[in-house]
C-alpha cells in the first residue's frame, strides 16, 4: 500500500469484486443482510439529517450496527488485470471475498463515512445540487440493497459548511476518498443496470422501471463524485495529487478507466441496451433521463480535466506519439457509452 493514504484516508479500503455481486433483485433480496433495513432507516429518519455533524455521527452509529461483513482477502485473482490491481493499490482498496453484499453495504457506508468526515471537519466546495446528488447516491442504495423492489424517496439533505482556508493535503483526501465512493457506486449502478435486464427478460415492467431509476440517481451521484473528487484548486492538483498518478509513484499510463468497477458498469451499459429498449417503449421518460445523467457525469469529468490540466494537456493515457488531450479522451469514450443505447422510441 502507498506509504502517503493512511494520511489521507481510512485504507485498506474492502470491496468486493464486482464479479461476484448478485445481478437481480431475487439474488439481491435473498443476501442481504439482515442488518441492512435498521441502517437504512436509520439513516433516512429526518432527526438524524439535522445538519452534516449529525448525520456524520448517525452514519458512524449505523456502520456499527451493521457490522463487519464475512469476508477474506482474495489474493492473487485470475480475473484481475494489471491495470486494476494498479489502481487498487493506488487508492488503498483491498478485494474480498466471502459475502458480496454485505461488502458492498459496508463499503458503501465506509465511502460515506470518508465523505462526511471531510466534510463536516473542512467543509464542501460542492454546489448545493452537487451535494444533494452525492448524498442521494448513498440514500437511494442504502434504501434499494434494504428493499430492492421499491424505489426509496429522495431525501433532504443538510447543507454543509464552505471550505475555509485549504490546509496541506485537503485535495489528496477529496481525490481519494472521492474515487472510493465512484467504485462503490459503479457497483451499485452496475447491479442496477443488471436487475433491469433481468426484470426486462422476466418481463417485469414495475422492477424494471425500479432499477431503472435506481441506476439514473446513482448516475447523478457518480457525477457528484466526480466533482467532490475534483473539489480541489489546480495548485492543490499538481502539488499533491498528480505525482500519485505517475512514475515512480504510480506505473505509467494509470487511469481509473481500466478499473474493474468501471470495466463492469461500461459491460453492464452494452449489455442492458435491449432491455432499456423494452422499458423505453413502456416507459419513454426511463431512458430519457438515464441518458441526461449519463451526458451529466461525462461532461463533469471533462469539466475536472478541463480545471485541473486544461484542454489540451495530454492524457495519463496517452502515448509517447499520440499525446491524446485528456478531454478527448473522455469525449471519445462518451460517444462510445452513450452509443451503447438505444435512441428513443420515434427518434
């Protein structure tokens, strides 16, 4: 593990590989925990949403209630490339194995926990809609892994303070602990995406259009994620957080495209295109707005490139003769995803 996380954030950070997450909701309702319905009621009840340092503790509260989840390190691991153990280690993430779930539900408390640590100690730079989305990201999971038949409501959520004045490594502890929370929802939006498949091939329309909305507000949260990730100065950026992505620190061409999480929720968007045909003729407004949040979340990553490096800096992925801009790469791999889906019924 990289000597400078423990500075920045609670590592090792468990996950599950999401290979070996439930891919409908009769899988996901038979493992969850049992635990699960308590943390989520909890952390929805309106008292404990009174202000960021009290839900900050009521999350601290739930994490306890529920409980560690059955689990080993996985170890060397057959369908892992390179690239995604690169990143792993990058970002102090350690796969397990043993309960899916439950790691799932445990990291997504933990990435909240990271958040709200932050941001009750330091502050958010986040716009308020900014802020709403990535706190709904981690409600509406909480609320569909507990009851995955039903969409659970939009929550309030409190303000936070603005930042005051940076402090040495603010930025890296956003960038970290924001790229924990964008793994964990590419989980919950892979598994979304997978439910309405297989809700569309049992010809569901009710659980379809369920995961359906589950995988668009986790979408929307992915998007903030970006942004809370990317809440930094670009004085921060190239002081503390680019020399993590590169030599000697980091191998050469890194990038959290090549992670597993994300590999997954891309494969599961290819994949899904007949059932979002399917609902989209029952349901237009379904795919309508997956697609807004969809064109959202790229365009804030461009817009972290865009502030961080400028438009035309090279990608970290980029070869020696190519010296692709990094928002061009992120542009050409949004035409690729949002080509994935099918046009609107009578487009």
């Amino acid at each position: 593990m990289t000597d400078y996380l423990p500075e920045v954030a609670t590592v090792p950070f468990p996950m599950a590989c999401p290979e070996d997450l439930p891919a409908a909701v009769p899988a996901i309702a038979a493992a969850r925990p049992a635990a699960l319905a308590a943390v989520a009621a909890q952390l929805a009840a309106p008292a404990n949403r009174a202000g960021v340092p009290r839900l900050h503790a009521t999350a601290r509260t739930a994490r306890a209630v529920l409980g560690p989840a059955l689990s080993t390190p996985v170890g060397e691991d057959p369908r892992e490339s390179r690239p995604n153990r690169d990143n792993d280690l990058a970002f102090g993430i350690e796969r397990h194995q043993g309960e899916p779930l439950a790691l799932l539900a445990a990291a997504l408390l933990n990435a909240q926990l990271g958040v709200l640590e932050l941001t009750d100690e330091r502050g958010s730079g986040l716009t308020p809609a900014d802020w709403g989305d990535l706190l709904g990201g981690f409600d509406v999971l909480h609320g569909w892994l507990a009851d995955p038949a039903r969409l659970p409501a939009p929550l309030a959520a409190p303000e936070p303070d603005r930042p005051g004045e940076p402090v040495p490594l603010d930025g890296l502890r956003r960038w970290v602990r924001g790229h924990h929370v964008f793994m964990v929802f590419s989980q919950g939006g892979t598994m979304a995406l997978s439910s309405l498949r297989a809700a569309a091939d049992a010809g569901d329309e009710e659980l379809a259009a369920t995961a359906a909305a589950v995988a668009t507000r986790v979408m929307w949260a992915c998007r903030a994620a970006l942004r809370f990730a990317g809440d930094a100065t670009a004085d921060q950026y190239q002081a503390e957080i680019r020399p993590t992505l590169m030599p000697p620190v980091a191998p050469p061409q890194m990038s959290g495209l090549r992670w597993r999480d994300h590999e997954a929720l891309v494969a599961e968007l290819t994949e899904s295109r007949a059932a979002w045909s399917w609902l989209a003729a029952r349901r237009p407004e379904a795919l309508e707005d997956f697609r807004t949040a969809l064109d959202a979340t790229y365009d804030a990553h461009k817009g972290v490139c865009g502030h961080f490096v400028g438009r035309q800096s090279p990608s970290l992925l980029a070869t020696s003769r190519s010296h692709r801009p990094a928002v061009g790469v992120i542009e050409q791999f949004h035409r690729i995803r949002a080509g994935s889906l099918p046009d609107a019924p009578g487009a």
